[in-house]
C-alpha cells in the first residue's frame, strides 16, 4: 500500500517500508527521524541495525542523531548499531572466520584494487592460465555466483586467489558480504545473533 504522508510513512513500523525519493529529497534526515521515534517509543537500541553503503553516510548519520543543536539529540550512548554494509559483514566473518580458511588475530581487508588484480594474475600464472584469464575470474567472483559463468578455469583461479589470501589472513571487500552470507546460512546461532540484532533493520 502506497504512503504518501510523511507522518505515516516515518511511523510505518507493520511491514517493511521502502522509500523512493530523489537525492536531496531527505532520505536520510526521515530515517533519522524513524530511528528517534523507534527509541522514544521504548525500543531498544539494541534490536536497531542502521546500514549505510559508505563510513561518510555513517559518520553523517550519527552526528546527525546526536547533534545538541539539531532535532534529535539522541545521547551517544542510546545510538543504536550504525554501521556499512561491509563493516557488518566482516563483524560477521569475525564469527567463524575459520569456515573461510582465516584466522581471527589479525585479520584485515585488503581493499585495493590493483593489489586484488595482481594476486589474481599470480593465481592464473601459478595454475599455467593467462593473465587475461584472470581479469575474467575476477569479474566473475565479484558476483559470487558461479551460474553466471560456469568455467572450471575461473573457479580454479578463484580458488587459488582465495588460497594465497587466507595464508596472508586477508578478506578483500567482496568477501566481506560473501563470507558473511555463506556463514549465516550455515550456522543458525550467528543468523540468530544478527536477527536479533536487527528486528528494525534500516538501511540508507
């Protein structure tokens, strides 16, 4: 059912809600509103995940929320989870980092994409394929889904690129959410945790 009014569409909490708005058009202002009026109502900051895609969407949320001079002013001790979508992932990989052949200690991201790029040529190199074999892996592992190009040759490069990171105990941006979403599946404790972590799921 489509809402129109801006009262009823910040205090919508039946069913999932989607806004769909221009930028600038103060997406990110109502949903800010939405979490203040999740937390006046008695919710606990604790059933709150707000996602953003970037760290500046995140820090802009919580100086929004907790601005002494702005609407909110929410102390920064009753902010709820306010995190990326990559930075829940990997809080999630952190988990069970050894069902992806990673350790724990020191664990980090490798999130450059020219260093990505090679070690992928040195995983085709190493299994006797080209180096434009491995630029074709690589796209195909960012969809993480071999249905979208089933070839045994970018599997086996994947494969290989997937071993020279974890024995340099790396997750590169990728990984983050894949890794996160293979672990939730399998273990039925951690999805509990981060469900229950999430009951109000808000995502800019």
């Amino acid at each position: 059912m489509p809402l129109k009014d801006y009262e009823e569409i910040v205090n919508h909490f039946d069913a999932p809600t989607l806004v769909l708005a221009g930028p600038g058009a103060g997406k990110t202002y109502l949903l800010a509103d939405r979490i203040k009026r999740l937390l006046d109502s008695g919710v606990s900051k604790a059933t709150i995940t707000v996602l953003t895609f970037g760290k500046d969407a995140s820090r802009h949320m919580r100086e929004e929320l907790i601005n002494p001079k702005g609407d909110f002013m929410i102390p920064s001790d009753n902010l709820p989870n306010i995190s990326t979508m990559h930075a829940l992932g990997l809080s999630i990989v952190q988990e069970k980092p050894a069902s992806a052949n990673l350790r724990k200690k020191d664990l980090r991201v490798q999130n450059e994409e020219d260093v990505k790029r090679l070690i992928f040529r040195d995983a085709a190199l190493i299994l006797g394929y080209t180096e434009e074999q491995s630029y074709d892996a690589a796209k195909c592992k960012a969809c993480d889904d071999c249905s979208e190009s089933p070839d045994k040759r970018y599997c086996e490069i994947c494969a290989k690129y997937r071993e020279i990171m974890s024995k340099c105990n790396y997750i590169d941006f990728d990984d983050q959410i894949h890794f996160a979403c293979d672990i939730l599946e399998e273990f039925p404790d951690i999805l509990h945790k981060y469900q229950t972590q999430s009951e109000h799921l808000l995502v800019d």
